[in-house]
C-alpha cells in the first residue's frame, strides 16, 4: 500500500497515535496545518510527518 497523501482526522488520529484533542490543538496552536474540502478537514501526510519530527525527544529522567 502506498503513501496516501493527506488524511482525515480520524486517520491522522490511527497513523500518528496523538489524541483528536491533541491535533486539534496542534491546529489551533498553527504547528499542523489543515486545508478543507467541502465538510472534510485534511491534514498533508508529510505536514503530519514533519509536525511529529518537531515534537521534542524523550528524555529518561527529565
């Protein structure tokens, strides 16, 4: 199966693991970008990629 190109919420939920509220916010905050087709809000596969590689690493102890 190839790479799809963007995804609905639901879908970057299932691929990324975050939380809907935790996308949502990351849209209000203007660190994810969203675009609109008709009623489906679409998140950019590699917007979601480079979002996720933002994200601070774990640190054991911090």
């Amino acid at each position: 199966m190839q790479t799809p190109i963007a995804l609905t919420i639901p879908q970057a939920v299932q691929a990324s693991g975050l939380s809907r509220s935790g996308l949502y916010e990351a849209l209000r905050r203007g660190d994810l970008t969203a675009r609109k087709a008709g009623r489906r809000t679409l998140i950019a596969f590699t917007d979601l990629e480079n979002y996720l590689a933002s994200l601070p690493t774990y640190q054991a102890g911090a």
